[in-house]
C-alpha cells in the first residue's frame, strides 16, 4: 500500500465519534432500531386529553372557527407529550382522514395554518419513531410467525421500520435457530429491497461463511447492484470458502456485474455516493442516516450520519475501501479527497477534526489527484470543492506543470467558471506558478485578475423573463435582500450580453409559467457564463408543485412562490448562493482578492514574463489608482509604474501632485520608477507643477520631488537656481 493510501485508510478510523457529533448536531432522530431505548406510554390522562384537542382541533377546522381551532391545537402542542404520544393520539382517535382533510383546509386560515403544520410535522416524526421503536420491531418479528392476522400487521410494521428493522431480521437469520422464523425475516428483507441492500452488503464481512452465503442469496434476490462490490470483497477474501465463493459468483452475476475488480467497483460505488444519488440514500428527507457496520458481538449496528453529509461520509468509506484493494487506484484517492474536502465545507465548525485535515489529504496526493478533484468538483458544480482544489493545486503544482497536465487541465477550465471566486482564484493560481510557456487560454489571466477592480461590488443578479414591471418589481426584492441587479431582460440572448459586461453574476432569477421556467433553465445550464450559477425559480402558486418536482433534487434551483414576503425571498435568493457558493461576495473579501490581484501582477512585473501581456491590466489599474486607497493603491500604484507606460507615468504624476505626506513620497518615487522604465513622459504643465512643489517643499517630500525631476531628465537648472536662491 503507497504511503497517502496508508494514510487515508488509517486517518479517519474509527470515525464513529465524529460521526455520532455529527449526527447530534444534525438534529438525528434519537430512536435507533439496533440500540435507542423503547418507546414507553404516556400517561393514561395525558393520552386521553391529547386525543380530545386533536378531536376538537379537527372539528373546528372543518366548520371554520379558527379561533377555537387555535386554542385546541395550541393546547396539543404544548402538552408534556413526545412526538409519538401525539401520533398514537391521532390513531386512536380514528381522526386519519378527517385530519389530513383539516391540515389541507387550515392552510387558508392564517396562524392556524402554523399550528397545523407543526402537528403534521411532529405527527409524522412520531410515526416514524413508533415504527422504528426496536422493541416494537421485536414484537413485530416474533409476530411473524403467528396467526394470519398478526403476521399482516407484522409485515406492515416492518415496512414501516424499513431499514431500521434490518439488524433484528438479520439476527433471525443469522441465529438460524428457528427455519420457519428464518424464512419470514428473509422475505421480510427482500420486500424491503433498496433500503435493506446497503446494511446487509456492509454486514458481509463480518459473518462467518455460512452467513454469507445466506445473506448473499437474500441480495441478489432484492436486485440492487449496491451489494457487488461487497460481495467481490468477500468471493475474494483469503478466508473464504469454495462454497462461500461459489454463492457470491452466482449473486454477482444475477445483479448484472461485469467486472470483477474488487477496487473499481468500491470506486465506481462511491463515486455514485459522491454524485449524491438519493436512490443510494434511504431517507433523504430524515435529519440523519446510518452509517453500517457489523460486529461479531453487536451485530449489525447502524451510527447516524447528518444527512447532508452522509453520502460524502460513505463515498470516503468506500473509497478507503477500494485503496485497501488496491493501493494505486489513484480515483478511489480522488474521490476520498473530494469528499472529505467537501463534507468539512458543509459542516463548518462543526466538523469533527481527525489526525490529518482534509487539507492535508489533497495536498500530500500530489497535483495529479488535485486536478482530479478539481475535475469532480467542476461536474458537479461545487464552488466551494472547486476553490479548495484549486488551493491545494497552488501549494503543489508550480509553472507548466499547472497549466500543461499529461490529462485534462481542470484549471484552465476553472478560468472560465461562472462563479467569480473560482475564476479568480484560478486566475491567482496560474499568475503565480509563473508558467514560463504560453498555453491555451493565458490571454485571459490577466484581464481575470484585473476583473476584480470593476463595478458593481457585492452580489451581482440577472433577471430574465416576465415584462419590464415585472423585472422591476424583482430587482426591488433583489436589492433589499442585498444583491445589486446588474442585467435583465426577457430573453436569454439578450440577457447573455449584459452577463458579459458585468463579469458574471452571482444568481439568476427566473420568472414564468412552468413550461418557460423548465426551459429558461436549460438554456441557463447551456451557457458557460451560467452554467453553474445559481437560479431563483419564481412560480405562480397554481403551478408551485409542478414546478417544484421539475427541480427536485437540483440544489442548484431554488423555487419560490409568487406573492411571498420579502423576507421569503430574500431566504430563497440567500439560500441558492449559500447552496452553490456557501455566501455572497461581500466588500471586504473583494478587497482582499484585489490586493491578492495585485500582488500577483507585481510579481509577474518583476519577473518580466514572457506568457502574460500585462499591459491589459493598466485600463483597469489606472482607474484602481483613483479609486481605491491605502495600500492597496500604494500596490497598484507600484505595479504601474513597473510597467512603465507613457499613461501611467502621467497618471502617476497627477496623483502624487494631489497626494500629500507619506503617499505623496511614495507616488512620487513611483512616478519616478515609471519615468525610469520608460523614458520621460510628462506634459509641460505636470513639469510646471513639480517645479513648484520642488520650491514649496523641504524634507523627505521634496526629496521625493527631486528624484522625480531627475529621473524626468529635465536638465540641472531647477537644482541649480535653487542653490544659487
């Protein structure tokens, strides 16, 4: 195993208390089915006065008296009961119909319609927590083997629990002590199908031989190729048996597989789990899933993972997996990377530290494995994965080696984002590795860096479609949430043209009927000014469903109803940034990128290159100098006068003629290195007023004026008529 292979197996094991953190910050449901606690009754009154408010609630919402209505339901949330209590409430009062009838009508009586949600939300995470009660699972297996009656309930029970009455089925079938209990708790486990899948194929390698192949022939019954590369890993395994290896070749074959690579399929896998397809996830919609494992004391025992990272977490699990296969197996290194990269982006400062930081892991790869994370995180339009590739290519990639890989040059793809953080920041990377050879696309660096100095700093709109009133009326909402509309229009052709002058834009809105919004999208996703730019989608309330479950699962598009608050919209406009970018571009970070610009620029003035024309930079940098202050005009006062230019030194001139004190020596000694690189340049009336302020000044100010003078080469009189004054 190579040594970052070794690394990255070791690194992150055992993750189960950063993946319990994790969880708890999440929010994950407390009842487990391997361990959580039985869910006890409450107490007799509290259940029959619960069952009262739903009633009432119920009955006041039908005949509209919303005040009533209110008082009931107010009264059922604030009850000393647990979400459970609450649904077996609703239940055993016979409610069912009848209350969703209430939940659907209640949305047009205005607080009520929160209280109603609240009760539909903690009704629902109530029924949840019954289902996956693991004593109740227990009563529900051995029910199994009873009357017709109790073994439908049984059955119905189970589907319920799901993937939480996994564990206690496959103890059943692991015990084998009971053949007919067995046989029920296997088909209990095929008609669970996905969700069963993925705990019983990462239980595989924990069982002894005879459990293998039970458990291998209950997978390739439920169908889901999830399982191949679990069950290649134990065909493989040294302590396999013929009849084991046998099983797993017929498994492997009924679920379609074509390749035999233990570590391709890992790698394939978690590729999967990287591109965050939900159908590998149970419950996308639960706070937190569980990560599997299986104990030759605990059996299968599932810990829970926050859900908006656990396909991160699985795809570094089945990464590190495949590097244990085979240690040269450079994309599972990729993916595991990427992954951890991101999984820390999501969480913040709430990510649980290991031995090594994920930044440690993208930079001790190599710029091999960087660019191929930068690669991912491009297909996958995430900005913040592309950014931190971008850095650890910066810290380990230098000069041609950059810009000119042996595969695909993610960089010079990165230039041409459409997010302005990771242009720049690819921009800033190649500026300084210093490429000393032209490579496709060098044009653009330098008029990247500069871009940083134009207008319209902070968050930057488009608006397209709907007429001008309705463009108007959104850009209204767009500036009170804090994003400055710099193009609009009702075509995407001619939208595009105002993208272009304003360097991009930081989100999109989208106005029209359900139809137009689908293909206002794709023509969005079509251009590479947009193609990763998030998008508001503004749907009329008749079509808000249709138009939601055109965008499902795109993180990209965020919908929002047409007549919402200001601050609904302002939580969606946030909201899409955050999801694609992680937050707006404020004035103070664009004034560290301009600084970081500009340092860039000077050091490639300094080392005189030969690939990047800098002269594109001075338009930018000669409005900079009027603009901006401090240091950061000292900067770009210093690298225009390393260029050297016949307009730079005047504007120069004219700056250190307004200037005064310190900046004023320091614009004049620039002036003066322009004069030097360039020739003499100065109009007659600049000369005038340097003569004068040479007569009006002492000290380091006149100094400065003098070694300006002479480097302007206009000859030994004005330092001889002051000698002889």
């Amino acid at each position: 195993m190579s040594s970052i292979a070794s690394i990255v197996h070791r690194a992150h094991r055992p993750l189960s208390a950063m993946l319990v953190a994790t969880a708890l910050l999440a929010g994950a449901p407390t009842v487990l089915a391997q361990d959580g606690a039985p869910i006890t009754a409450a107490d007799p009154e509290l259940m029959r006065g619960l069952r009262k408010n739903v009633e009432d609630f119920v009955h006041y919402v039908l005949i509209g008296k919303g005040d009533l209505a209110r008082t009931a339901a107010e009264a059922a949330l604030g009850a000393s009961a647990s979400d459970a209590d609450l649904a077996i409430a609703v239940d055993e009062s016979g409610v069912g119909e009848r209350l969703d009838r209430a939940f659907s009508r209640s949305r047009a009586m205005g607080d009520v319609s929160d209280l109603a949600s609240r009760i539909e939300n903690r009704v629902e995470a109530g029924r949840r927590a019954l289902a996956r009660d693991p004593q109740r699972i227990a009563q529900s297996i051995e029910m199994l083997g009873k009357t017709l009656r109790e073994k439908l309930l049984a059955e119905e029970r189970i589907a319920a629990a799901g993937e939480y009455a996994v564990p206690q089925l496959l103890k059943v079938v692991v015990d084998g002590t009971n053949p007919a209990l067995e046989l029920q708790a296997s088909r209990r486990l095929v008609e669970l199908k996905r969700v069963a899948a993925l705990p019983l194929a990462m239980s595989l390698s924990g069982l002894d031989n005879a459990a293998q192949r039970k458990v291998v022939g209950i997978l390739a019954e439920i169908g889901w190729p999830t399982a191949i590369p679990f069950i290649l890993e134990v065909a493989g395994a040294s302590g396999t048996s013929e009849e084991t290896k046998a099983a797993c070749m017929s498994a492997f074959t009924q679920l379609g597989g074509t390749t035999t690579d233990v570590s391709a399929q890992f790698t394939a896998l978690a590729r999967k789990f990287f591109d965050r397809d939900d159908t590998l996830v149970a419950y996308p919609a639960d706070p937190a899933n569980n990560l599997w494992a299986y104990g030759e004391g605990s059996g299968l025992v599932g810990e829970p993972v926050a859900t908006n990272v656990f396909a991160d977490v699985m795809a570094m699990t089945l990464a590190r997996r495949a590097l244990a296969s085979d240690a040269g197996n450079t994309g599972a290194l990729a993916i595991f990377v990427a992954a951890d990269l991101r999984r820390e982006n999501t969480l913040g400062s709430d990510a649980q530290p290991g031995r090594y930081s994920p930044q440690f892991f993208a930079t001790a790869s190599g710029p091999s494995v960087c660019a191929e994370v930068l690669g991912m995180a491009l297909d996958s339009r995430d900005h913040a994965l592309a950014r931190d590739a971008i850095s650890a290519l910066s810290q380990t990639a230098g000069g041609n080696a950059l810009v000119a890989p042996a595969g695909r040059a993610a960089i010079l793809e990165a230039l041409r984002s459409s997010d302005r953080r990771v242009r720049l920041d690819a921009a800033l990377a190649i500026a300084n590795a210093a490429p000393a050879q032209s490579f496709p696309s060098d044009f653009a660096v330098v008029p990247t860096l500069v871009s940083v100095f134009g207008g319209n700093v902070g968050a930057r709109a488009a608006v397209l479609g709907g007429s001008m009133e309705d463009r108007e009326a959104i850009s209204g909402n767009l500036t009170a949430a804090g994003f400055v509309t710099v193009a609009g229009a009702q075509s995407f052709d001619a939208l595009e043209v105002d993208v272009v002058k304003a360097d991009g834009v930081d989100i999109i809105v989208l106005r029209g009927d359900a139809a137009g919004l689908k293909e206002q999208v794709g023509r969005v996703r079509a251009s590479g000014l947009t193609a990763a730019s998030p998008v508001v989608a503004i749907a009329n309330a008749l079509e808000e469903t249709e138009v939601r479950r055109a965008f499902d699962g795109d993180r990209s598009v965020v919908v929002w109803t047409e007549g919402g608050t200001s601050e609904t919209f302002r939580n969606a406009a946030t909201g899409a940034v955050m999801a694609m970018s992680g937050s707006v571009m404020d004035e103070s970070e664009t004034a560290e990128y301009q600084i970081r610009a500009t340092e860039a620029l000077r050091a490639l003035a300094f080392g005189s290159s030969k690939v990047f024309k800098l002269s594109d930079a001075e338009p930018a940098l000669l409005r900079a100098l009027g603009t901006t202050s401090g240091g950061l005009r000292m900067l770009v006062a210093e690298v225009l006068a390393l260029g050297g230019s016949a307009d730079s030194q005047r504007m120069l001139i004219d700056a250190a003629l307004a200037a005064s004190g310190d900046e004023q020596v320091a614009l004049l000694d620039y002036a003066a290195v322009a004069a030097r690189k360039g020739g003499a340049a100065a109009s007659e009336s600049q000369m005038s007023a340097l003569r004068g302020l040479i007569g009006s000044s002492e000290g380091a100010t006149a100094d400065a004026a003098g070694r300006l003078y002479g480097s302007l080469d206009a000859g030994a009189a004005e330092a001889i008529k002051l000698i002889t004054k």
